[in-house]
C-alpha cells in the first residue's frame, strides 16, 4: 500500500529499472552533454543522493523548498521534486517565466528554505527579495558531479499520508498569490483513480506540457510513476510551431496527450490536424478552462477512435475532481462542453447553483492563511471538510454537470441576470473569433454595468457586424455595448487575464 | 534591410505592443511571438506578402527573430 507519493515512484523503478522515466525531446540531444533523458531506475539513484545533499543543507521534515526549471531542465526538475519529498519536505514548484516580483512574493510567503533553479536568471530576484536565509541550488553540471558522490541508499521517511506534498501558488483576488496546500493523501486518490479509470501501463509515452507550477502536472507526474510510462516534457518554445509539435508527438509516439484546451484550439489553427498524422495518440485529456465545442468538434471529427476527455478542478482538490468522456462531436457548438460526473474518492454537489466538491482530494488548505482557508473550506451536514469552488453548474437531465460561468462572473445588466460565460460561448461560435471574453464593467453613469467584451479576430470585422451576428444566439440584453478588439492577456497558467483586461479598461476611460 | 523585414517589424511591433530593438532579438525569448501573435504573423505572410507559410518547416531555430523569419520567407518565395 503506496502512503508517499515518492513511493510510486521507487516502485516503478523495482518494477521497471530500465524503462526511461523522463525524456527530453531535443533536436540536437546527441550532442549534448546535459542528461536529457533518464531511466527510473537511475533517476532513484539520482534523486536519493541529491535528498542527502539538501539534508546535509540542512532540509527538514515540514520544510519548503521552492524549484524553479525550465522545461529543457526536466530531467533535474523530477529529480528535484522526489528529493524534496525524499526529505519528508513540501516542494514549491515556481514558473520559470514569473515576473521577479512576483517570484519574490512567492518564497517570502512561503518561508521556503532552498531555492533549486537550473537555466532562469535570477540576478534580478536575488535584488527583489527580502530575506536574507534563503539558499539557493544552481543544479548544473559541476553541482551534479558533486551530487553524484552521495549514497545511493534509499531514504527513511517520516512523513504520513496527511501530511503535504506541495503548495502550489494560485491568483489571489487581492493581487498576492495564495499558496494551496495538497497532501500525500490527495494525490493519491487523485493518481489512483485515473489510472485505473483510463488504463494507464507501463508502455504509455504521457505528454508533459503544463508548467511544474499548474496542478495539470500532477496528472502526468504521478500517473508516470505510478505506472512506470515514460513523461516527454514538452518545451514552451514547441508549443509555439505547430508543424515541430505535431512532429514531436509522432517521433516520440505519444499514446497520451494532456494540456489546456488552447494548445489544442492553436495546433487546429494551424492547418496541420489531418486524419493521417497522430497515429499513436490514444488519450486526449484537457483541462484547465472550457474547450470551445466548435474545435472540439473538429478534433473529434478528424479522429474518430482517440478518447476524448473534459477534465474539471480547482487547484484546490487535486488535479481533477470531475470528468466527462465526450461520447460523439458536439453538435451545439455555443455550448462549452460538460464538466461531468465525480471523479473516484470525490463528490460535487451544487448548493444555490455553486458547485462544492467533497471527498479524499480536498486540500488543506491556503498556506498560514487561516481566514481565507475558513472562507471557502467548510464543514457540510453529512458530507464532511468541502471547498466552494465558486464555479455555477447545472446538472443535466443524465447527472452529468455543466459549467456556466463564476459565481464572480454572474452580472446584472440592466436588471438582466447574465452569465459572462453564456456571452462567451455565443462569441466563440462565430467563425471569425480567435479568442473573446465579456466582462462586466461599472459604468458610472447608470451606477449598474455595462458589458464590454474583448475580442481577438482572425479576419477583421467591424463592431456592428460581431453584434448581429451574436443576436442570432443569444437575448438582445446580452448583447455588448462595447467591442473592444486586442490582444488577450494571460495569467501565467495560460488562462485570459480578466482582471487586468477590466483594469486596463478602467485606465483607459480615466 | 530587406523589405520583408521592415514588414515585419513594422507589424509585430504593431500587434503586440513590443519594441524589438534589432532585427537579431530573438522574439520568443522576448515574448514577442507567442500562440496568438505566431497566427497573426503566418496570416499577414500569407496574405499581405503573398508567401505561402510552410507550418511544417517552421521551427524555434529558423523562425525567432526579424531576420531569420525574413530569410525564411525568401526561401518561399
């Protein structure tokens, strides 16, 4: 019975000694002398001499240890993550792209101990942050040779299922990042199920394309380790060429994709998504925001025999707690597709239209922030420790849940109760639209909102033809009183940034 | 200076807001390129220099500043 996540993975090495655990798809890898690639069995090894090195820095039970990698770096990244855990320590996984500030504010909040980082720059942090006790971990090639002296021998852990594994940082509406923490425990009913759920072995080649420092990632991760499937990290430079991307995908023979629906949304923009290309894909999950049915439709058309599957989950219960195998193309394209049923060891239930989630993959919490962990973790009559997710739902005729919008995204407009998600997929239905987003803005004038939606078009079109093309779907009161054509801004997990398109509006009026 | 990259810089600068100091500034590093202004800039090749973009052929190494996207237009031509 696997209690540590970390114990997946030395069981997959007893199992499996030679089967690569992490290979780095790289053009010019023969020449290279970095270590792009790993098999299980040596990536134990590895991980368990750079624990005692973080021991003997002096890591301990409960400590934080934050890691900061670009994604070429994964191999040392992986390696970093079960050493932290193999010191019955928490690991803070940081994107390698975050303003200074931002990273800054991050180890503050956290207390974290060690900094590991490999190929980001950090001069401008070093100058940022305050404290003077953080160490820093540059994993490069001399500090490897070094590392490589340790023992081998694995580790005695102390730690127990409940105790956490990570904390990850999410948006905080305040501007300060919150950091949620998740369990042994919680990752476990997470990887369990899906492997089980989706026939995960061994011989699976799994995508790793979310940064380390997006929940997406836990599902790769542990679903690798557990099984003892190879992870092939994709690198942020290939998501960005369609044609290297897809080529990546065939020469490694990925069998099982995973990644935000707008990586999928760009690679059929590309023009490349035929029947014929793809061959060994078996497993296409997405999550992380709704994937626009029109693009869906498409994907699925093209590949009638790959499986499909919506995910669904707040960062703060682990990963997935609701699915939905999409069973044919669907055909009402201004409808997002379903968020679906409980995952195993989980439970949704929708309390005034909110959806709550219950069950082994709720988190603790928010990182010493007991006032907003009371705010959204609370006790249910007959239900136990639940979060409010903040997401609106409604349950479908055959049990299956759909998303509607946030709760901080439902409007009145005019006295008209409007779901900006409703407005979206009505905007996402039109050919023409790249990207949109409604958001509803105070307007001074009549003390109410006023609905101002942004749009990125692939061909030009002008503000009152987008209008009456929306009024063939949805009500004339939700129909914008303003077009605003640009660019959309994205947080750092790749989702459309609307504060800071509503602030940027307010600026601008100003 | 050839004409396409002027073109270039003129619409990249243009759409994204950024200011690309020279023609060698690699546009991913700097954030210049990413999914969405990628699409926009293979639909203004195709469209307004009437060059047809090979998606296949484009990579991180051939396709990340001002001058090596304009000598990879040329070979298209």
């Amino acid at each position: 019975m696997i209690k540590l996540i970390q114990e997946y993975f030395t069981a997959s090495a007893e199992k499996y000694p030679n089967n690569i655990a992490v290979d780095v798809w790289h053009e010019e890898k023969k020449t290279k002398k970095e270590a792009l690639e790993m098999s299980f069995s040596r990536l134990d090894q590895y991980s368990n001499q750079l624990a005692r090195h973080l021991k003997s820095k002096g890591v301990k039970r409960g400590d934080r240890v934050a890691l900061m990698f670009m994604k070429i770096a994964s191999v040392d990244a992986i390696a970093s993550i079960l050493a932290i855990l193999k010191c019955d320590a928490v690991y803070v996984p940081i994107g390698h792209n975050l303003p200074a500030a931002r990273v800054a504010k991050i180890l503050d909040d956290s207390g974290a101990k060690l900094l590991i980082y490999r190929l980001c720059p950090i001069e401008e942090l070093k100058k940022q942050i305050k404290r003077q006790d953080l160490q820093f971990i540059k994993l490069d090639y001399d500090d490897r040779l070094q590392i490589y002296q340790e023992s081998t021998d694995p580790l005695p852990y102390a730690n127990t299922s409940d105790d956490a594994a990570y904390i990850m940082y999410t948006s905080g509406s305040t501007g300060n990042p919150k950091g949620v923490m998740i369990t042994h425990a919680n990752i476990i009913n997470a990887t369990d199920w899906a492997v089980e759920e989706f026939g995960i072995t061994s011989e699976d080649k799994m995508s790793q394309h979310p940064p380390l420092s997006f929940d997406l990632s836990t599902f790769d991760l542990y679903c690798a380790f557990k099984t003892g499937a190879t992870l092939y990290p994709v690198s942020d430079n290939l998501s960005l060429f369609p044609g290297e991307l897809i080529k990546f995908i065939e020469e490694t023979g990925l069998t099982v994709w995973n990644s935000v629906p707008s990586v999928m949304v760009y690679l059929w923009n590309s023009g490349l998504i035929k029947p014929d290309r793809l061959p060994t894909l078996r497993k296409i999950f997405f999550n992380g925001e709704g994937f626009p049915a029109r693009y869906l439709a498409e994907w699925m058309k093209t590949y009638p025999d790959k499986q499909f599957v919506n995910m669904y989950g707040p960062t703060e219960t682990t990963v997935q707690c609701s699915f939905y195998r999409i069973p044919a193309p669907p055909t009402d394209l201004t409808k997002l597709v379903p968020i679906g049923k409980a995952t195993g060891g989980m439970e949704i239930f929708a309390v005034d239209g909110e959806l709550y989630v219950g069950g082994k993959g709720v988190g603790l919490g928010y990182w010493h922030n007991p006032q907003k962990t009371a705010e959204s973790f609370i006790e249910f009559p007959g239900k136990g420790r639940v979060y409010k997710t903040g997401d609106l739902v409604s349950l479908r005729g055959d049990g299956n849940y759909e998303f509607i919008g946030r709760k901080d995204n439902q409007v009145k407009v005019r006295g008209n109760r409007i779901e900006l998600g409703d407005v979206d997929a009505a905007l996402y239905s039109l050919p023409y639209v790249n990207e949109a987003v409604a958001i509803a803005i105070p307007d001074i004038a009549t003390d109410g909102n006023k609905l101002v939606v942004f749009v990125d078009l692939k061909d030009k079109k002008e503000e009152q033809y987008i209008k009456e093309d929306l009024a063939k779907t949805i009500p004339n009161y939700m129909i914008p009183d303003e077009v605003r054509f640009s660019k959309l801004p994205k947080t750092s997990t790749g989702k459309i940034d609307r504060p800071k398109l509503k602030n940027d509006y307010l600026r601008s009026k100003n | 200076m050839t004409t396409y990259e002027a073109k270039i810089k003129t619409f990249l600068e243009k759409e994204t807001q950024h200011q690309i100091e020279s023609d060698g500034t690699n546009l991913i590093e700097k954030g210049v390129l990413d999914s969405f202004s990628m699409i926009k800039l293979i639909n203004f090749v195709e469209t307004e220099l009437g060059v047809k973009v090979d998606m296949e052929e484009i990579t991180p190494g051939n396709f990340n500043s001002v001058e090596t996207i304009a000598r990879k237009i040329e070979t298209w031509r």
